[in-house]
C-alpha cells in the first residue's frame, strides 16, 4: 500500500509525522509514504520530494516571487500521482497547493483526504463548492467549520485540534526537561517568527519594545525561541543589527513550548504559535506584519472576521491584543508587556478565556480520530 502525505509548513509537518504514526497500525507496518514536509515526516518515514524549508513561505507577494518553484514541484507532485500510483493521498493544510493537489488525485480515482479546513470562514466564502468538488473527505480543527460545507456533499469531520494532545504531551515531560537559560527577574518570552521576512519586519520592534518594558519593569529575562539551531544563528545575527536590546536577551534553539509555558508574558507573532500560547496558559499580545502590498490585499479579503488571531476567533471576542502593521511599536510592545505583567485583572481575564478555548477545541484524540477517517477512505 502506498499513501502521499503533503504538507508545506512547520506546523503541518508535525501534524502530519503524528498522523502516519496513527495510520500505520490502522493500515500495515509495511505501508509506503511519501510526499513533501519536514524533519519530522522523515523521521516518521516518510521520504520528501521536497522539504518545508522550501515552501514554508508566507503572504501573497512572497509566494508570487517563487512562482516558478512552485509550479515546478506541483508538476512533480501531479507526476507521482501517476508514476507511483498512491492508495490515498493525504494533504494538510497548505490549501494554494493542496488542494490543487488534491483536484489532480482525484481526477485520477486516488481518494483525496485534506485535514485543516481552509479559512473560508475568514474569507472567499465563494471557494466552498470548488473545495467540496477536490476532496472525498474535509477534516476540521474547530467546531464550528463542518457547518460551513452542508449541502455541499462533502464529508466532513470535526476531529478536535491536534495542539490539544500535543500540548498535554508536552506539559508531561516538562518535568525531565532541562532548565532554559532564565536570568533573575521577570521571565518574558519574544515570539517573532523565524521565517527571514517575519525576523526582518518583527524582530527590531519587539526588541526595543523589550527593552523599553525593562526600564519600567525592573529586571527581566528575555527568550527568544527558534525551531532550530540554524535559525537561532540568524536570529542571534539579526540581534545585532537590531537599534536596541534589552540587557538580558537569549535565542534558545528548539524550546519554543517549554519557553511559552516558562513566561511569565510574551509576544507572539501571528499563526498557530498563538494558540500555543494559549494552551499553555502564557498571557500574551499577538504581533503582525507583512509587506504593504501583502496587507492591501488581505484586508479587502478578510471580511468574515473581526480579528487574525487564533485565540480570538476561537473565543469569539477580543482575548489577546492584536498589533498588525502600523499598531505594532516598540512603544505598543512595550505597554502590552507591563500591562500583561502588572494587571492582574487583564491576566485573569486571558487565563480564563484560554479554558474556554481549550475546551471547544475538543479532548485528546484528533490525531486518532484523523487517522480513522484517512483508513475508512482507502478504497
């Protein structure tokens, strides 16, 4: 038996390596894999014809630039279909791609299973039906997204969010961890992505806004967390030509959670890290910015939402403070810091709308019940 599995970024990555985890006893032990992702899918196996460090890219102007790249591997992907003849294929997330992706398998009678639901709910409303006509089956982290596909007759399921399981995982091996490099003082954590355009248009706003907030808090420790060693250099390089530091600032490789969950505060650039943050009960401001032209086309976009932020869409109201473009200031991270730090009140207010979001996205099991699904579509 063979399954492709594609997913295109970090988080889709781990998503997808606990998936073919799940799937193998449901399938067979001698099942192939195959497809694009990252480190962790080829740990799990699964042999890459590309790698999330390639297609890991954000906003519309960005991907425009690598147009040809892009193209290049989707003709390779549509080429496998034929030359590798898969049982299933499997995409997560990633929708540009994925679900053209998925168009082409099943033209071809290779069912076509897709988990994340794309942000229609957000935006292009419209894209539903073509959605529907790409996949034999829909599988949704949020409880609210199988709605949107009635009637369309597409099958769709709502396994809980992965991040759930993931984080009680993690919050039990805590202990077995070794400590972070923490000073004395406040511990603060700085989230502002590791993808070279959210370093460049994030990281010297929130490191003078850090440092700022030291001045009116008192001592502090600053972590700033990479996924890997090799983005810790280029942050550790971005550091030093950034106008301002805090006194105590450290990059620390590969501890993005234990870092959140450590915090005291922090700010954390927009995206899954967000509701990270919030199942690991860090009180937080969101932090966003994209190219100009990027932006111009998203908020003509992005009219079925009041806010970009996991946390506040799941909740339904505004939980964490939203700094997007021109809002994003040393001075706006510097005051979200000491409010999140010193008010009480608003700290509490976070903490408890962050239980209520743990609890819609449903228990442990989503990759589970993920799995099921992809088993019962193999024909």
């Amino acid at each position: 038996m063979k399954i492709m599995i594609c997913a295109g970024e970090s988080s889709g990555d781990m998503y997808a390596a606990a998936l073919v985890r799940a799937l193998r006893p449901l399938v067979g032990q001698d099942v192939e894999f195959f497809g694009i992702g990252g480190d962790a899918m080829r740990a799990e196996g699964v042999e890459l014809f590309a790698h999330v460090s390639q297609t890991g890219v954000i906003g519309f102007v960005e991907v425009a630039r690598r147009f040809r790249f892009f193209s290049r591997l989707l003709r390779t992907l549509r080429g496998l279909l034929d030359t590798r003849r898969p049982d299933l294929l499997v995409t997560v997330d990633y929708p540009g791609m994925n679900l053209r992706l998925a168009a082409a398998a099943k033209a071809r009678g290779v069912p076509a299973v897709h988990w994340v639901c794309p942000q229609v709910w957000a935006w292009r409303r419209g894209r539903i039906p073509k959605i529907a006509a790409s996949l034999d089956r829909l599988m949704c982290f949020f409880p609210f997204e199988p709605a949107l596909f009635e009637g369309t007759g597409l099958e769709t399921v709502f396994t809980g969010h992965p991040l759930v399981e993931q984080i009680e995982d993690f919050a039990a091996a805590v202990p077995s961890m070794p400590p972070l490099p923490w000073g004395p003082g406040r511990r603060i954590a700085l989230m502002c992505g590791s993808r070279p355009g959210e370093v460049r248009r994030l990281l010297p706003d929130i490191l003078a806004g850090a440092a700022m907030a030291e001045d009116a808090l008192g001592e502090c420790s600053f972590l700033l967390p990479a996924p890997d060693d090799v983005r810790a250099a280029q942050l550790r390089a971005a550091m030093k030509a950034a106008p301002r530091l805090p006194r105590r600032v450290e990059v620390v490789a590969g501890r993005s959670r234990q870092t959140m969950r450590e915090a005291e505060a922090g700010i954390v650039k927009s995206g899954t890290s967000t509701l990270e943050a919030a199942l690991l009960g860090m009180p937080h401001s969101l932090a966003y910015r994209v190219a100009p032209s990027t932006y111009a086309v998203m908020r003509r976009l992005l009219t079925g939402v009041k806010w970009i932020g996991l946390p506040n869409i799941v909740a339904g109201e505004s939980v964490v403070p939203e700094r997007i473009q021109g809002d994003l200031s040393p001075q706006s991270v510097r005051d979200d810091l000491v409010a999140l730090c010193t008010d009480r009140a608003r700290r509490e207010a976070q903490l408890a709308a962050f239980a209520r979001i743990r609890q819609a996205l449903g228990g442990r099991g989503a990759t589970a019940r993920a799995a099921a699904v992809c088993a019962a579509a193999i024909r």
